[in-house]
C-alpha cells in the first residue's frame, strides 16, 4: 500500500520534470540533445545522491563476515549430529 503509493509519486514526479526537459532540449538543441541531457541528468542524479544520501557512520561495521565477531568464527560452528550416533 504505502510503499507502493510513495514509489509511484516518486516515479512519477520524474517522469513530470523529465518529459518537459526533454522536450526543450530536443527543440533547442536539435543535432545534440542526446548529449546534453545525458549530462544534464547525469548532474541531476549526482545532486540528488548526495543531498539525500544517509551520511556514512565510520564506526558502523561493514564488514562482509555479518554476524561473526572476534569470539566466534565460522570454524567454531560444529554441524548437529544425530542422538546416539
């Protein structure tokens, strides 16, 4: 519900401030305006990244052995057997 209901604003504003872009940059610039939209948006999307991109925590753990720490290792983990065996 929710999340499907932000995604397609979201979406959908893009789409809102895209096609009007490319329209001016098709009308303007008619031998070229691949090019200049391709860094048009290419500026956009950088922007956009870093003004809402969550700022980075140095002291969060983002190491790629999750849920090993220096106690434990995966050689420490014995495989269950069966009872009686």
């Amino acid at each position: 519900g929710r999340v499907y209901g932000a995604h397609f604003a979201w979406s959908h504003l893009w789409w809102a401030i895209s096609y009007p872009l490319a329209g001016w940059l098709g009308s303007q610039f008619p031998e070229s305006e691949f090019l200049y939209a391709s860094f048009l948006g290419f500026a956009l999307l950088a922007v956009v990244q870093l003004t809402l991109s969550p700022p980075v925590d140095e002291n969060e753990n983002n190491s790629k052995t999750f849920g090993t720490n220096a106690y434990t290792s995966t050689t420490d983990i014995k495989p269950k057997t069966k009872m009686g065996s």
